[in-house]
C-alpha cells in the first residue's frame, strides 16, 4: 500500500506554485498515490480538476492575512482523521503551519517546499521576520525542498516544478483557430502571463513595448495593479485571467516576462513547453530554464532597454531561427521539466522517508 500524503498549500487559484500543487497531486494520484490536498483559504481553482482526478479537497476557510485558530483546529482535526504518513507543504504560510501544528499532531514526516525566493510583500519588513520564522521552525521540517538553486537557503534539496509537456507543445491547427479568435493577422505576437502586481514587473515591459513600436503584445492574467497597469496608456491588451494559457501559447509567436523576483515560473516552463522564444528577465531561477542565446534570450531585471532590445532581436530573426530557438527550448523542458520526470524525482524522495 502506498503512504497516505497531505498536502497543505497556502492557496489554489491561478497561479504557478498553487499550479504546481495541482499538477503533484493529480499526477501521483494517477500514479496510485493516496493524495488529498489541504487550502487554507478557499479554493476559487483546481477543484473540479482535482476532482476528477480523484483527489479530496479540503479547506481550512481562513482569510488572506488574517491568523484564524479555527483554521488551525479545523487543521488538525483533518490530519487526525487523514492520518498521512506524509504530510506536504507548499509557500510560506502553509509551510509554517504544517511544522507548528507538528507539535501537536502526530505527522510521520513533513516536507516543505519553498516555491519563490521571495514571499513578502514589496516594501515591507516581513522578509526578515519570514526568514528568521523560517529558521526557527526549520528543524521541525524533516526535509525542505527549493524549486530552483537560486533559493536562498541551507541544507535544500532542489526538485524543479513540471510542465503538462503534451497540453503545452506547438500545434499549427490550434494556431490558426485562436488567431482567428483573436483577431490577429500576420502582426507579430507577443504573450505576457501572469499575476498583475509588482513581481512580475509589468511597467518594465509596458515601457519596453513602447520602443518596440511593431507587433501585438497580450497580458493573460489579474491582480491588484490590474489598473494602475492599465492606465499606463500602452496599445497591449489585457486579456483578464484566462483559463486556455495553451491555446494562447500557440497561438503567439514569443513570449515575454519581466520579473523582478521569481522561483522557478510555470508560464515560462509552459511557453518553452510550446517552443516559443522566450525573452526574459534574468530573476530567481529564470537562468534554470532560459540558456542565453541557445533556448531564449536573458536580460537583466528591471531594465526597459534591455528587453526592448531583445524583444526586436527576436522579431527580426528569420523565423527558422525562431523554430530552431523554440524547438531547442522545448527538448530542454522535456529533458528536465516534463512532469513524469519531477513526479519520479518527488516519488523517490517520498519513499525515502517511508
């Protein structure tokens, strides 16, 4: 029989780590694991998914920022009745709560996975107080797990999150059909997705489309600086959050990201996936997956010019060269990021300890 796992993560919504719980849960339940999967606050994604997948979802019912005991009693209760011989956690506040309610509750073995080098807001103090939390309860942890090298950190293992290498790949007949949808011609296609706020640093790529003067950029995605982001008076459109981020891969001829702290990010896993050229920022563990010149193009964060200027390089490359560039982006996903290939390395590491 295989262990039971528990997964706690902070959140399931539309983003990259909460999209990494999703795919880890339904990918060893595929596999025959006995998975469920815990949200401190309400699901608004992945539930249905899950579902059919086979995977129980539960909810602690808290409120972003707000500490709730109930939650943490509704916490323990569902780990005493789950008895999990693993219980997995995922981002800072399911990560804290998972080894603090160790001291209370029997959990054979914990492991917590740091999915951004940063967790805090933008200007706040709290990045101090994370990581002196984060050192305090760190021996409760039977092993703590980074996304990618670029995560501060000792004694960290490294597992990489995976991409749905079949879902996200090219398909010229989807192309086409989205195109159309989209109302896009022969300009050239740019695509942006993620959440609207100061991570991902949209007003660098907002000021650097400006110069690029040629091409349709599209944001997939919202958040809190949905419209100071707006108001910013750019021709790029805002396509809200969407739900087909593969359709639109395909469907574009690059892809663009301008972050100024990252982990190791889904979007741009799922656009090397769909061998589209990349630029990108050059934050967290963009490095891991970006090759400079080999599999995309790296530019330092937070600078307009410099992605500008990569941004034309790229439409300005014969487009065999933007194929081959692709192509060569998605044999590296494939190698090292397809989700059959991080569902082992995580099987391996969870029979370690069982």
């Amino acid at each position: 029989m295989t262990p039971r796992v528990a997964m706690l993560t902070t959140n399931l919504a539309r983003g990259g780590a909460e999209t990494q719980v999703a795919l880890l849960a339904g990918g060893l339940r595929r596999r025959g694991w006995d998975v469920s999967v815990i949200s401190l606050v309400r699901p608004t994604a992945f539930e249905s998914e899950l579902g059919v997948a086979g995977v129980p979802v539960f909810s602690l019912d808290m409120q972003p920022g707000i500490p709730n005991p109930l939650g943490y009693l509704r916490l323990l209760r569902i780990l005493r009745n789950l008895r999990p011989q693993i219980v997995h956690s995922h981002m800072f506040h399911a990560n804290l709560l998972a080894r603090t309610a160790r001291l209370l509750c029997p959990v054979p073995t914990l492991i917590s996975t740091l999915h951004s080098v940063a967790e805090s807001a933008r200007g706040s103090k709290t990045m101090l107080w994370r990581d002196l939390l984060y050192r305090i309860t760190d021996p409760l942890a039977d092993q703590t797990v980074a996304v990618t090298k670029a995560v501060p950190g000792r004694n960290l293992r490294v597992i990489p999150n995976g991409v749905d290498t079949g879902l996200f790949r090219p398909d010229s007949i989807r192309r086409a059909r989205v195109r159309e949808a989209l109302g896009l011609d022969r300009e050239f296609a740019w695509l942006a997705v993620g959440r609207l706020m100061w991570k991902k640093g949209y007003e660098t790529m907002l000021r650097a489309f400006t110069t690029v003067a040629s091409g349709v950029l599209l944001i997939a995605g919202a958040g809190p600086q949905e419209a100071e982001l707006r108001r910013l008076g750019t021709t790029a459109r805002f396509l809200g959050e969407r739900e087909d981020v593969a359709d639109l891969l395909a469907a574009c001829d690059g892809f663009v990201q301008s972050s100024v702290v990252e982990g190791l990010p889904t979007a741009l896993l799922e656009a090397a996936s769909s061998a589209l050229p990349c630029v990108a920022a050059d934050a967290g563990g963009v490095s891991d997956i970006i090759l400079h010149e080999r599999t995309g193009y790296l530019v330092p964060p937070g600078n307009a010019g410099a992605l500008a200027a990569a941004m034309k390089g790229v439409m300005c490359l014969p487009e065999s060269e933007r194929q081959r560039i692709g192509m060569a982006a998605r044999e590296r996903v494939l190698a090292c990021f397809d989700l059959a290939v991080v569902l082992a390395q995580w099987e391996e590491l969870y029979s370690s300890w069982t």
